[in-house]
C-alpha cells in the first residue's frame, strides 16, 4: 500500500475535508497547502497527483493521535523519516485507543483470521526474535474493517 492509499481510507472512513485533514497535519506539527492535500488524494492517474512522503503521513498520523486521544504536556511528537506498516499500525491502535482484541475483531470483521500471537509480534521491536513485519494485505484488511466499523453505512 502506498502512503496516499492509507490517507485516502483514513479520510473515507472518518469523513474528513481537506481542511480537517489540513488541521490534523498541522496539530502534528507541519503546514500544508489545501492543493497539497488535495494532490495527495487524488487518483494516482491524475496529472496532477503527488506522492505522500513517509514523513508526510507520519506527520498525519500523529496529527490523528493528538485528534483521537487530545495533546500530551510537552512537544508534539517528531515525525518519523521512515515507515513501515507496523509503525503504520501501532499509530492507528494509539489514535483510536485500541486492544489487541479490538484490532483481532475488526480483521475478523472482514474475513481475515489472525492470531493474538501474530498480531503482537507485530507490535515488537524489530530485532526480538518474535518480530514479524506486518503485510501490506493485513494492513489493507485492518483498514477495510476500519471502515466498516466507523462507517457503517456507506463500506461495501
């Protein structure tokens, strides 16, 4: 999955604008552009689309926390240069104050079984022995159970 595919389910599943989504960049610390966001999301067909750095939707994510749960005493958090899904995943747990059990159900949600075993080497230190890097299919899923469960009445 690319980084624009995640902004765009996020922004479908929670019903944000391009001015909430310009708001929640900048309550994790950066400034955006409204032809910015909306290049972002754009198809990626679309001449005018642009791809959205690792910093970029790390900057969102952690705008997502701060929406979610509310700001920490002290400085916002520094976004990551990097990401890989399960840093991906683990923001998407905090911003939505999720257990492993939540997360376990929503991927049931949508047909995709995994066990609590799995799902917390996931949420590991990349070099324990029991990390495993989390999928792009098992992302999308989570994603797709997301919107089911947070957009009921529009997730096919």
């Amino acid at each position: 999955m690319t980084n624009n595919d995640i902004a765009r389910s996020l922004r479908y599943t929670f019903d944000f604008n391009d001015f909430t989504v310009i708001e929640i960049i900048k309550s994790g610390g950066e400034t955006v552009s409204r032809e910015l966001v909306a290049n972002w999301l754009k198809r990626d067909d679309d001449p005018e689309f642009e791809e959205m750095y690792d910093k970029e939707l790390a900057t969102f994510l952690n705008g997502f926390i701060i929406l979610k749960r509310g700001k920490k005493d002290g400085e916002v958090p520094v976004a990551e240069k990097r990401l890989n899904n399960n840093i991906i995943l683990r923001k998407l747990k905090i911003a939505l104050n999720l257990r492993d059990e939540d997360i376990l159900q929503i991927l049931e949600s949508v047909d995709r079984k995994i066990s609590k075993h799995e799902l917390s080497a996931f949420f590991r230190k990349p070099g324990q022995a029991q990390f495993r890097p989390c999928k792009d299919q098992i992302l999308r899923n989570f994603l797709k159970g997301l919107q089911e469960k947070y957009r009921p009445s529009t997730a096919s």
